[in-house]
C-alpha cells in the first residue's frame, strides 16, 4: 500500500555514503522529490532487502542501495505511530488530550529509545497515537496503520503463524472471566449453562471459544464494538453474564457487578509487530523485558540517573548502558540512533515495569500474590538476561535464510546441533538421548508423519556443537535447529540476528569444585592464586568475569574440557549451567550468580520454520497442562479449544506447512513435557518447587514454576484475514466460506423451500467449499457455506468490504472493475452480452424501432 510522504534512507555501499530518498505520493503514483547524497552516515547495520541498480551518475559507477530498517525508517520520520486504545482505563485512556495508561506509557518507552534527546516531558512530541476497534486492530497493524500494536492482545498460534506477526515477550497475564450483575442468581457457571441465558462477548475476541466451550447450551450475543460497553449491557440485561478479559473487565465493571470464581482459560498478553523486520521486533522486545530486567534490579525511574554503575552487578550495568565499568560500551547489536543505555532510556522516561503496573493497574488488580508479579515474588514475569554477544561470523549475518522446512522436509533429515558431551541433555556418542535429543525427535515428528518411534532417529542428524561452533553452526546452515543447552540473551538475538523459543529450561550459572577443594564460595575463589574455566562463546565467562576480579579466567573449547582441567588441577572451579555441571561425588556445586534459561535456537529470516519450532516447543508444555500424555494423546477423551487444536487433523495449518495435528504427533513419540523432564533430567534436578514446574503446579517453598506457553487455538478472534495469504487458512479455521450468490434468479441461483440455494453459481461456490474441506462429504457440503444473498448494486461493496470471501455472480470483466476496485477475476464461466427484451405483442422488432423520443428503457 501507498504511503504519503514516503521517506526511505539508502545505503551507498561503495563508498560509505547514502542517499535520503523523500518520494511523494497520491492515489495512483509516487514522484521521487528529493536525493540528498550524505556521507559518514549512522550505522546501518539492518539488511532488509538488497537491490541493484546501475545509476549513470556523473562519478559514473554502479552503487547497491540497501533499504533501511524501520528503526532507521521511524527515526528519519521523527514520530513513532502507536495503535492503543484510548477508552480503557488502566490501559490507554484519553485524559485532557493526553493518552494515558500502561499501554501508552509502553508505547513512550519504547519512543524514548528511538529518540534519546528528547526530554521525557516532551516524549508525546514523537508520538502520533491512533485508536482502533478490538475487531479491526490486526487490520490496521497488518496495512502498517501503526508501528506496534500497543495494546494487550493474547498470543495464540493462529494470530502468530497465519497473520505472520511477532509478539512482545509477555507483559501481562490474564485470563477469560465472567462478569455478572451483583444481585443476580448466578454463582457458578453451571448456573449460567441453560437454554434461554444470554452472554455478551466483543467480536474478534478470543474469549469466544472458551465461552462456548463452558457454556454450551447458552446463547452468545456477539457485538461489533468494544469491551468498554459489556458492563451497561449486563447492567440493562441485554445479558445475563460478560464474558471477556478478567483485567479487561475488571476496568470498567460497575459497583453493582461482580465476577465469578475462576478465570475460563489462560491468556498471555502481549503487544504486536509485523513480522517483516526482525530489528524492529527485537527491540520491541528488549524494551519491554528492559523494563522488567530494571525491577529485578531495583532500577527505577528516580535513582536511574544517579547509580553508580561500577558498583552494581553485570546485568544491571547493561541495563545503564556499562560494560565492565565502562560507559556506553554496552554492545546493543541495533543500528542508530538506539543508545547503548536505551533501556535506562525508557526507565527514566517511564519507570521500570513494576512502576507502570502501580502507577496504572494496581487499583483496578493489585499485583501481590498475582501471575503478574515478578517471577522471584511467586509470579509468572520473567525475562531473559540482557547480555551482549561479538557476532564470530560476521561475513555470514544479514542473510536470507527461507523455505527451511522444505529443504528439510525434501532431504528426509532435521539437522539438529546437541552438545555432544552433555550426559542430561543430549549425548552424540554411542546412543542419543537425552532433553534436547528428545526436542529434535519431537520437531522431527512434526515434519515427518510417517515416522514411528521406532523410526525417529532415521530423520535425524545430530550435529555435535560446543559453545565455540554452535553460532557459526546455525549461521552458516551447517544446523537447521539448535536445540543444545544456550541461554537466550538479547545480543544473541540481535546482535546474531537469532530467532529463539520461549525457555523450556530455567536454571542458574553456578561453578563446580573438586570435592575435596578448600574452595566452597564465589568469595573464596575470587583470589589471584585461583583458575576459573568455561567453553569459549559462552555468556558464562564474561558472566563470572564480572563477579571474579582476582581469579583467573581461562577459555576451553568445551565444558567438558573445563571439567577434565579442574580434575586434573589446571583449573579450581568450573563454572557453566548448574545443569550442565558434573553432578556426581567427584565435585561441589556451589553458587548462583545469574539466570540461565534455556531455549532452542533458529536463524533470522525464515519466520514459517521459527514458527514451527516455537510450537512444537510450547506444544509439549501445552500437552501437560491439559493432561495429554504419550499413552493417552491419539484416544484422548478430554475437550477444549486446545486439546481440539493439538488432536484433530484439520485440513490446513493456517501458515505451518506441516500436519495440524503435528503436537500430537510429537507427543505420541516423546510425550508431554513433563515426561520429558521425567525422563531426562528429573533425577539431577527434582522439578517439584523449583522454576522447571507447570506455571500452575502447588509450590509450597516460594519458588513458582515458570513452565508457560502460550495459548495454542486457530481461532484468531476475527472471521476474515489480515492478510492476503492467509485467506485459505482463516476460511477454513473459521470452518465455513461466505459466498454471495443470488437468490432469486432461476438458473444460477434461487432459495428452494427446504432453504438450499440452487443453480449454477451455487454449486461452483460448493465445487470450492469441497477443496476447502475434503474430509467433508459433497452430501454435507452446505454445511460448510454461508449463503449471503445481495441486490446488484451492492456486491462489490460486499466483496471489498469481506463481507463475503468470493462474489459467485458472473459479472462483466472490466478494466474499471479490475483495476479500480482491485479485484481478481476467475476465468470465464459464461460467455454472455446484454440483450433487449421486450413484451411479445409490442411493435418493436429493431432497437431503431426503439430509439425514438418518448420510449423508455429500464436497467439495473
């Protein structure tokens, strides 16, 4: 789509300069109004698309020109354009012409770090906000209305894979709740559960399945607008219960309502960017865990600007932009104008997470003893360690890496990195087994139905990596997943340019000692005379490094090698993942100096087979919580949005090239989660109280699981894409195709008494509905039809508005129809000219008989 006032900066390669291209455009055409050719420009880092061009300037050489990444695109404009709502207190609100809320501070974080001169106080200058409908703001994000999506939305794996979008790390936990009237009868949900009750839901919200699935037998009152509304139409009993977001409600609910026990479903919310540009969405990210990393470390908006940095631990130097007690060393891996202190950027603008949530959110659900506090105070908020990384192949960033999954699915193997000398996690040597073995096995299943247990590892290659090769590995193709133990941090993502899973470990940095050592504290060891040693590429030793500054570090090619120099004296401590640590009699494990989360790793580049992986991953944890296991999941009894989605072989995946039922294949090879853990890991590592728990299993010691995923349903929240390319998937998620036929013209389509549409233009929209769902018998194909009837002038209004998927009403092919509307066309179906029909008995034989003053002609 056309955008006014078009900016792009170019890149020179050449010779280290670029060109401002400022374009103008109208409806129809862009005129190119200005090349300004600058040198020692920022630092364009971001490859997005390369193109060559061939100029005959008056230096007469050819240039290639490199578009820029929409950081550099939002800078050079000078404003960021936020999507939020301006009608939900708590959230985003508008308030004497100043939008308010947690949403919208959000949003000015994340303007702080694109604009670091400006003051806080005049953030709202580089801001343009604009609000949406709940049902149209996928719409708006997917034809780039705004930047980000700054409004809570839930994660699902429809919303990711089929309107190809990238979620923020999760930034608020909720879930579906009933809201009914205080003085009402209704107690439970059973009481609720019966002919004649009416529930109210907003159109295009994800509340819709869990709704209908707990309450079968009542009626849902589906409305266009938003949330806001629910309360006063449960307050006049359009209603008997409101069914939504639990702090969605919880903002706007009257005195006079209250909600039922429990919530319906789980619901992790975070904010939306397309998926087109892996810097942007990086950076989205890092703010938002930026924010929640400052309050791990008591970093907050009052005492941001006075720390000394030098005195505080690694990380939270990182997050003042130090490195090693250096100011603006902090390599971010972001092109400019991103400081290397933008998350102290954002905190000093708004505050750390925790004071967005008190200043915001706190009166409408206090936070203490909820999901949404911080993960070391019993809640579910968690980020992964803001560490940098040295890309080691630089030569290799910036690459298009596409259609992995059908290079692996052509070669008949999943190139799967493990570390080879990890005994809990995976062991190339002699049999495969292990945690992250059990990983490859379960994406392997995914890609390949036809594999059996027996069979698995025929699909697999397993690619011993170590912590020096494993980048390059993933990099250079050698790998097509990593899935060795490797802590996700925000240098490997943008720094590497690395696509990781949500973490399917969490664990600690630790050291081991021989177990006889005098050596039993971080305090002992940090002494001159003492060696510390960890695999070289690993976050560990510049980890250590900043809490050891008298012991002497040493880089091994492997941990295993750093094992075998501690047994042998060259080294007193090894320090690694506690897991990865030798847990046996020889050593002493002592410490915990930083988290270390695992996940498994893709390249950039290739969102369809990131995609896969971050499913396949959170479809074992999804497994679990609902009680699906190995034995269990082909004859599974249970039901649910979830369950249906894991279990049942629909006929597409909405974007995934794979099965739909491809967790359940996963499943039925190395079971759920849990037996994973089980079976790999629960011997060394018990996962009763500890982080490695279900989000919701009993904790008793003050240590809560933080084992989540987020909500598998393909069920996006809205009947029509955002897309073009997923139409095919959205119709058939939504389980039937619109079709607008006519419904009283003989022949090609009349409404017959039993209410079947009959004729020619309706059974080539049945030919269609049959491709679109072949398990369905042509007998039941109207099943799969909604019938949408129209007068002429309307239908194409219809179609450009979606309100029907396809016009199956053979009308003229004109240019204007093709070109002005944007319409496509199928091939001819009839071939047709428009005639004059006239009564039999009348005198006119010719149109010259008819073309005289006074006679009249009638048209459509």
């Amino acid at each position: 789509p056309l955008e006014t006032n078009l900016h792009r900066q170019y890149r020179l390669g050449e010779r280290g300069c670029y060109f401002r291209v400022v374009v103008q455009c109208d409806a129809t055409i862009c005129v190119s109004m200005a090349i300004d050719r600058c040198c020692n420009p920022p630092n364009l880092l971001r490859v997005r698309r390369l193109t060559l061009l061939v100029l005959f300037l008056s230096i007469s050489h050819s240039v290639i020109f490199v578009e820029s990444s929409k950081i550099e695109d939002v800078a050079l404009r000078g404003y960021l354009i936020c999507g939020t709502k301006q009608i939900v207190p708590g959230f985003g609100f508008l308030a004497n012409g100043t939008v308010v809320g947690f949403d919208a501070d959000m949003c000015r974080a994340l303007a702080s770090t694109l604009f670091p001169s400006t003051a806080a106080d005049d953030i709202d200058t580089r801001i343009q906000w604009v609000g949406f409908a709940a049902s149209n703001r996928f719409a708006l994000l997917a034809n780039s209305t705004f930047d980000v999506l700054f409004y809570a939305s839930t994660v699902t794996i429809g919303r990711d894979v089929q309107y190809n979008f990238t979620f923020s790390p999760t930034v608020i936990h909720d879930g579906t709740a009933i809201l009914v009237n205080s003085d009402s009868s209704y107690n439970t949900t059973s009481d609720l559960n019966q002919l004649g009750i009416k529930y109210c839901v907003v159109a295009g919200s994800t509340a819709i399945p869990s709704a209908a699935k707990t309450l079968p037998l009542a009626t849902a009152v589906t409305i266009s607008g938003t949330l806001d509304q629910l309360p006063s139409l449960l307050a006049d009993e359009t209603c008997q219960a409101a069914i939504e977001s639990h702090i969605g409600l919880a903002a706007v609910k009257l005195g006079t309502q209250r909600f039922l026990p429990g919530l319906l479903d789980r619901s992790p919310l975070a904010y939306t960017v397309r998926d087109d540009d892996k810097a942007w969405a990086s950076l989205v990210r890092w703010v938002v865990n930026g924010l929640l990393i400052a309050e791990m470390h008591n970093i907050t908006q009052a005492n941001v600007g006075s720390l000394d940095a030098t005195t505080l631990v690694f990380e939270a130097q990182n997050v003042l932009g130090y490195a090693n007690g250096t100011a603006n060393a902090f390599q971010t891996g972001f092109p400019d104008p991103i400081p290397a202190n933008y998350v102290a950027h954002a905190v000093s603008t708004v505050g750390n997470y925790g004071e967005l949530y008190q200043r915001h959110l706190e009166s409408i659900v206090p936070r203490a003893g909820t999901d949404n506090a911080l993960y070391t105070d019993g809640g579910l908020l968690y980020a992964e360690p803001l560490l940098s990384a040295t890309p080691s192949s630089a030569s290799l960033l910036n690459q298009t890496f596409g259609q992995t999954y059908w290079a692996v699915s052509a070669a008949g193997t999943l190139k799967c990195g493990v570390d080879p000398d990890d005994p809990i996690f995976g062991t190339v040597s002699g049999q495969a087994h292990g945690f992250s073995v059990d990983l490859c096995k379960a994406l392997a299943a995914a890609i390949f139905p036809q594999a059996t247990e027996a069979t698995i590892m025929s699909y697999i290659t397993l690619v011993p990596v170590t912590p020096a090769t494993r980048f390059d590995a993933i990099i250079s193709g050698s790998i097509d997943v990593l899935a060795s133990v490797t802590v996700p941090s925000e240098g490997r993502q943008v720094s590497l340019q690395m696509t990781y899973t949500r973490p399917y470990f969490f664990d600690v940095q630790a050291f081991a000692v021989l177990a006889n050592s005098t050596v039993t504290s971080l305090a002992e060891l940090d002494q001159p005379q003492y060696t510390f040693c960890t695999g070289v590429g690993s976050i560990a030793y510049a980890t250590a490094r900043a809490y050891l500054k008298n012991a002497v570090g040493i880089a091994t090619t492997s941990t295993s090698e750093a094992m075998t120099m501690v047994l042998n004296g060259t080294c007193t401590a090894v320090t690694s993942n506690k897991a990865t640590l030798p847990h046996d009699s020889r050593f002493n494990i002592f410490g915990s100096i930083d988290r270390a989360p695992a996940a498994m790793f893709t390249r950039n580049g290739d969102s369809q087979w990131s995609d896969l992986v971050k499913w396949v991953v959170d479809g074992l944890v999804i497994a679990e919580i609902n009680n699906v296991t190995k034995a269990n999941v082909m004859s599974y009894p249970g039901s649910g949005d979830e369950v249906f989605t894991m279990t049942s072989n629909l006929d597409v995946t909405n974007g995934l090239p794979v099965q739909s039922n491809f967790i359940a294949h996963a499943v039925s090879i190395v079971g759920n989660y849990g037996e994973v853990y089980a079976r790999n890991v629960e011997a060394v590592i018990p996962r009763a109280n500890s982080l490695n728990a279900l989000y919701n299993a009993p904790y008793s010691n003050g240590t809560r699981g933080q084992v989540f995923a987020d909500y598998l349903s393909w069920n996006s929240g809205t009947t029509t894409p955002v897309v073009a390319t997923g139409r095919i998937g959205a119709v058939v998620s939504r389980g039937y195709v619109i079709c607008g036929t006519k419904q009283t013209v003989p022949g090609f389509g009349v409404v017959q008494p039993n209410g079947t549409v009959f004729g020619f233009d309706a059974d080539m929209c049945r030919a269609l509905a049959s491709v679109l769902f072949p398990s369905t018998p042509f007998g039941s194909i109207d099943s799969r039809i909604r019938w949408v009837g129209f007068p002429g002038g309307s239908r194409f209004n219809l179609l450009m508005n979606s309100t029907i998927d396809v016009l199956f009403y053979p009308s003229t092919l004109t240019i204007g129809r093709n070109v002005q509307y944007n319409l496509t066309f199928s091939s001819t179906v009839f071939h047709d000219g428009s005639a004059i029909l006239v009564n039999s008995g009348s005198p006119y034989n010719s149109t010259s008989a008819l073309n005289v003053a006074g006679v009249k002609y009638c048209v459509v």
